[in-house]
C-alpha cells in the first residue's frame, strides 16, 4: 500500500477493483461559503499531491472568476433578508424602487467593477430627469454594497465617495403646505359647492383630526364610538405587493392611538353614516355587519388612495374659475390638511405635547419643526401689528 502523508488525499476503490486516490481542497471562503475542489483518478499519492500543489498555486484567479457576480444577484440575495425585516407595503414600495430606477443603471454591472463614478453619474441623471427621490435610489444602492461588503464580495461601498446634487434656489414646499384658518374656511365652503357628501366627509375628518390619509382610507365604523365621540386608530390603508391595497399597522407605535371628536365632526359621522347605507344600497351593494369602512368605492371595497388627490384638485380647480389671482385658493397636498391641523391647533393654543399625541409623531423633532413655523409667522404677525399701531 502507498503511503499517504497529506492527510487531505484518500484512497478509494473504483468500481473496476483498482486502487486510486482523490483529494478535496479547501480553497477558502468565498461569498461568506467554503470553497472545495474534489478531484479523483489519481494512480499514486505522489500525483495526488502534485495535482494539490498545482491547484492551491492557482487558488487566488480560481476565487477572482467564483467572484464575478453582477449587481442584481447581490441586490436579489440582499432583498430576501430585506424582507425579513420591514412590513409588505415598504418592500413592495422598496422592489419598485429598484425595478424602476436601480436595476436600469447598475443591475448588469459586475458589482467589483463599479465605480466612485459611475455612482455618481447615476444620481446625477437621477436628480437632472428630475426624480425627486434620488436620494432615496442612492441610499439603497448603498445597502446593496454595504451587504456586498459584509459577505466579503467588495472592498468597500463605492457611493459613500459621491457628492449628493443640491438645488440651493430650491424654496421648501413643506412651509407652505398648509391652509391657514381663513384658507380652510374658503376651502370648506367649496368642497360643499362640489356636492360630494364622502368627499366633503373625507376633508372634514383629515382637517379636524389631523390623522393621515391612509388612517382615513383603513377606517371602519367599528373603529368609532359616536357615543363616546372617539376615534381609534389601529391600522392603515397602503399598497402591498402586486400594488395591492392592503391594512396593516401603523406608521409607528406612536400612531396607534385613540382621539377624541368635537360635537361637529360626530354630527357628520351619524349623518354620512345613514348616508353611505342608502347610496351603497343604491348602488347594489349592501353594507357590512362587521368591518364596514367608512369611506369606500361603489363596490363597498377600498377607496383608491388616490381619490382624495384628485377631489381635492377637482374641488380647487372648480372653485378658482373665473376668480382674480389674488381669490384664488392655493393647492396644498391631502397630507397638508394634516400640517393644516397642527398649525391652527397650534394657534388655538394647544400644547406641543398635545398635538404630537393626536398626530402620532414619534420624534419629537417633527412635532418642533411644525411648531417653529408657526411661532416664526406669529412673531412676523407681531412686528407687523406693532409697526401699524406705531404708523396711527
């Protein structure tokens, strides 16, 4: 019998009766796997052995070519972890991102090969074609890398070397996305001329309680005691995979939360809610037993999200005709009627621990943000009194 003196070589027995020899070689580790070569056939120890020397001399261009993976690969086994990690309606808005906009750009690039500069010539096109996430798109192309970089693949994250494009002339759309009370008033007495009772339903909630509007879209009438003129939020309406709409929970455990109703508002409720019975028996539907929504399409089924959008761009454009510019009411978004409530709650007096509660913010900082403004346009209020009673 030979004598083997690696450990690593066997002897084994073909199926012709002869003895040969075989080996299998740990290369190393490779993509977070071990990498093994098992080779067989060989006559003598000595031939086995040599082959074994033979293929650790060329270990390192067999582990560069066991490398060549493209971006998508990487981006598909980083999603699947992803997944694992946040609720359907972010991966599903997630995978779009990448379908859409990521994958176009770097998807058949081997992930090794690209560049400092091919990451920031992609979020150059990006901000130039003017998408307004593209620091979103940027943000999870690095995920990809940093994943990349945890399973040994890449030597570092390319996008952390780019400069992130900045409009400095750009103005903050989000200071002036709001009515003020004047606005609001203006703008309740044209979604009445606009003569749709769960439109004018929708606007009044979302601007008296400041909830969101996918809180507004999930909600059921089980979710509301009109005798005890309350509210709970538990769950929100949003878009699942195959851009299916879908409740879950909500935005943050801060966002679960109970409100309370004005007299006004549960005066709507009691009155929409006959209302809704006699236009979706009309329509040829009956209303739940359980879970009935309290807004929703003439199939008794979810209310597009994108509903609210277009009433509300219905309602102003409607309402501006043949108006003097200077008449005329300003477009804010749905979520603005959202920023609306915190303004004036905050004019009407309301603390700031207050009106995070009935909003549901988790950080405080936002809350702040919407209380600086207002401050800010009451110290302008207050000059401006000053300087008129000065001019007397």
């Amino acid at each position: 019998m030979a004598r083997i003196t690696d450990k690593r070589i066997k002897e084994y027995t073909k199926k012709d009766g002869t003895i040969a020899y075989m080996f299998n070689a740990y290369l190393g580790r490779v993509n977070g796997k071990d990498k093994r070569i098992t080779r067989r056939g060989f006559r003598t120890p000595r031939e086995a052995r040599l082959a074994l020397i033979a293929l650790e001399a060329e270990r390192d261009s067999l582990l560069e070519v066991t490398n060549k993976y493209s971006f998508e690969e990487i981006y598909l086994n980083w999603f699947k972890q992803y997944k694992n990690t946040v609720k359907e309606s972010t991966w599903a808005k997630t995978e779009s991102i990448f379908k859409l906009h990521i994958l176009p750009v770097f998807g058949d690039k081997i992930i090794t090969d690209i560049t400092p500069m091919d990451c920031q010539t992609a979020i150059n096109s990006w901000y130039e074609s003017g998408k307004k996430k593209y620091k979103v798109f940027m943000n999870y192309t690095g995920n990809v890398f940093q994943y990349a970089f945890k399973m040994d693949i890449v030597q570092s994250d390319p996008t952390k070397k780019i400069f992130i494009p900045k409009n400095p002339n750009k103005l903050d759309d989000s200071k002036i996305n709001f009515f003020d009370k004047q606005e609001l008033l203006t703008f309740f007495k044209a979604v009445d001329e606009f003569g749709d009772q769960q439109a004018a339903m929708c606007f009044h909630l979302l601007a008296f309680t400041g909830m969101r509007k996918g809180e507004l879209l999930a909600l059921t009438w089980d979710d509301i005691d009109l005798k005890a003129a309350t509210l709970d939020i538990n769950k929100t309406q949003t878009l699942g995979a195959g851009f299916k709409l879908i409740t879950q929970t909500p935005k943050t455990k801060n966002s679960h939360r109970t409100l309370n109703l004005d007299g006004m508002t549960v005066k709507r409720l009691k009155k929409w809610k006959v209302v809704q019975k006699e236009q979706l028996l009309a329509f040829g539907t009956t209303v739940k037993s359980k879970e009935q929504l309290v807004f929703s399409n003439e199939d008794n089924e979810f209310l597009q999200p994108n509903y609210p959008g277009k009433w509300m761009d219905w309602i102003i454009k409607k309402y501006n005709k043949d108006k003097e510019p200077n008449k005329q009411l300003k477009r804010i978004t749905v979520h603005g009627l959202r920023h609306t409530y915190a303004t004036l709650a905050f004019e009407a007096g309301a603390s700031i621990k207050e009106v995070q509660e009935q909003l549901g913010h988790l950080n405080f900082k936002t809350t702040m943000d919407i209380y600086t403004a207002v401050t800010q346009k009451q110290k302008i209020e207050t000059s401006t009194k000053f300087a008129e009673y000065l001019a007397k």
